[in-house]
C-alpha cells in the first residue's frame, strides 16, 4: 500500500521523505490555506521533494472553470495530480482532464455510487473520506470495503486513496482490505513508528552491551 503525506507544510513533508516511506502528497485548499505563500510554488518545491504523485485542488465550482484551474494546475510540474470535488461539474471535468492526458483525483466521496460514477470518468485516483463519515456516526472504512468490491468487479484501474484518515486503525483496516494509498496526516504518519517495547527493547539491549564491554576492561 502506498502512503502519502496529507499536508502542505514542507517542514513536516522534508522531515518524513527522506525515511524512504512516502510515496506521494494530497493538498486540499484548507491545507494550502494555513501555510500561506504563493501556492503555486509551495506546490512545485513539494513536487521537487516528494517526486511523486502530489493532488493540488481547483477552486472553481463549474466544470469549464475547473478545467481551466485544472491545466493550469497541471502545467506546475508532472507529478501534479489536479483533485476535483465530486459534484456533476467535478465528473464533467474528470472526464475532460483524463480525456487529455491528466492525471484527476475525485475528491469529497462519500458513498460508493459516488467512487462508482468516478471511475467511469476515469479518475486515477478517487479519494474517501473516512473519518469525516466516522464523525457522522457511518463507517468510513465499510465505505472502503464496498469500493474494493465494486472496483474489483469491474477491474476499474482508478487507485482507492483513502482520505481523512485519523489513525493507525484506519491505515491497518486499509492495507488489509487491499486499498491502494492511504494519505495521513504528518502526526498519524509518527504514530505508525511507535511502540513503547520497541524502546525498551533497545534500552535493554544497549545496557547489557555496555555491561559486557566494562566487564572486558
Ligand atoms: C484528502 O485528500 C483530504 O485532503 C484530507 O484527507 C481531508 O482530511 P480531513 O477530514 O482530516 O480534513
């Protein structure tokens, strides 16, 4: 399973590539919004860091204005991904975008017909909301087990980026049930690193390396 970082801060996106685990960034002008700047570089440098698949969202509602947004987008670097939200206009615009070569991810699902409608425009990723869903007392993650199913059925290619992700039981629940991306959080990315017998572990280790070696002098 592939794992993105969920962020446009490239403090926290320059601390985790470098371990070798990330595969790709999603953007969303909420994250964008917080970090300030001119977004369109903020988007290449996070290009130039990750070197690899990394969603930048339109902000325009109607289909023409997204594919503009989109292709400007687009044209930033290669590894950018635009996201369109799931409205008719957004299907409009996958379907556009995807019929010229640009890679869409289908932002804002929150039900399988929606994932299923996606797909058919050929997105190339279509992203679930699950903790937004969890908020509202519906499984996010039975919502990543239907679009599995559906998916598989039909052998569609677009990749199931499971979004609004929390913790590391949504990552688990995701690797096992097959989907494709998880995007996270920096935070919830540490969380992943973490068990308090792995450190005491270590300390156990070291210390009966250092007894044995002021035994030897
Ligand atoms: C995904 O692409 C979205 O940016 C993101 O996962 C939304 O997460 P939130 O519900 O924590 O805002």
């Amino acid at each position: 399973m592939k794992l993105f970082i969920d962020s446009g801060n490239l403090k926290e996106i320059e601390a985790l590539v470098p371990l070798g685990i990330i595969d790709g960034i999603t953007t969303n002008p909420s994250l964008l919004a917080k970090e300030g700047g001119d977004y369109k570089s903020i988007l290449k440098k996070i290009c130039q860091i990750v070197k690899g698949p990394t969603s930048a969202e339109v902000v325009a509602t109607d289909a023409d204005g997204m594919i503009r947004e989109g292709r400007e987008l687009a044209a930033i670097d290669e590894h950018i991904v635009v996201k369109v939200p799931f409205t008719k206009d957004g299907v409009k615009a996958c379907k556009a975008l995807s019929s010229e070569g640009k890679k869409v991810n289908v932002t804002l699902v929150f039900s399988p017909t929606q994932a299923l409608l996606a797909a058919k425009v050929g997105a190339y990723f279509v992203s679930p909301f699950v903790g937004r869903l969890d908020d509202i007392a519906t499984s996010g993650m039975g919502l990543i087990r239907e679009i599995v199913d559906i998916y598989e059925n039909y052998q569609f290619s677009t990749q199931i980026l499971v979004a609004s992700v929390r913790h590391s039981i949504h990552i688990v629940e995701a690797a096992r049930m097959g989907a494709d991306i998880c995007t996270c959080p920096a935070a919830v990315i540490e969380g992943m690193f973490r068990h308090p017998r792995t450190d005491i572990g270590l300390e156990r280790f070291l210390k009966d390396w250092e007894k044995a070696q002021a035994v030897k002098v």
